[in-house]
C-alpha cells in the first residue's frame, strides 16, 4: 500500500480517536450536570417522565428444516421439535437438515 495512504488512514484513526474522547468528555459533562439538577430540585422520576424502554427481542434464525415437511423449521436455540428428534433417530443427520443458506 502506498505511504501516502498508509499515513492518512493513520491520521484519520487518530482524529476519530479524538473525536470520540471529546464526545464521551461532553457527554459525561451533560450528564453529571443533568445530576446535579435533578439533586437539586429533587425531581422524582415521576416527573421526569423516566420510563424503561423495551428491547424486542430477535427471533431465532431458523437453522434446520424438516425434510418431510419443508413449512416446519427451528434454530439452535431451545429445545429441539419432536420432528428434529425422530429424523435422528431414522438416520437423517443434521447436516442433512441444515438449511442452505
């Protein structure tokens, strides 16, 4: 790689790098700020409006398919499907059941 590029990339890590701590600087300012108020005036969360936001969430890719019945799936997560079971023990691996992706 050339040294003109090699050198640039370096510079712009190193000015992300102190983008990043200024941020985190003012942003932990605003938040001891924000503490300090809320202290002072004794805001209860009541007030604030404070809620806790839900996380949804994913649902699990499906990883093998029923060869019997290509509509029924599951992924690595949880118990296996009655389906997943009784093809193992019919001699169908679970590489055979692997989706394709």
């Amino acid at each position: 790689m050339n040294e003109e590029i090699k050198a640039l990339e370096q510079q712009i890590k190193e000015l992300q790098d102190k983008k990043n701590a200024i941020e985190q600087a003012e942003r932990n300012a605003a938040l001891n700020t924000v503490r300090e108020l809320i202290k002072t005036w004794k805001f209860s969360s009541d007030e604030l409006k404070v809620t806790k936001t839900k996380v949804e969430k994913s649902k699990p890719v499906p990883f093998y398919f029923n060869p019997h019945n290509t509509a029924e799936t599951c992924g690595v997560r949880g118990v296996r499907p009655k389906w997943f079971n009784e093809n193992l023990k019919n001699g169908i691996s679970k590489k055979d059941m692997l989706i394709k992706k």
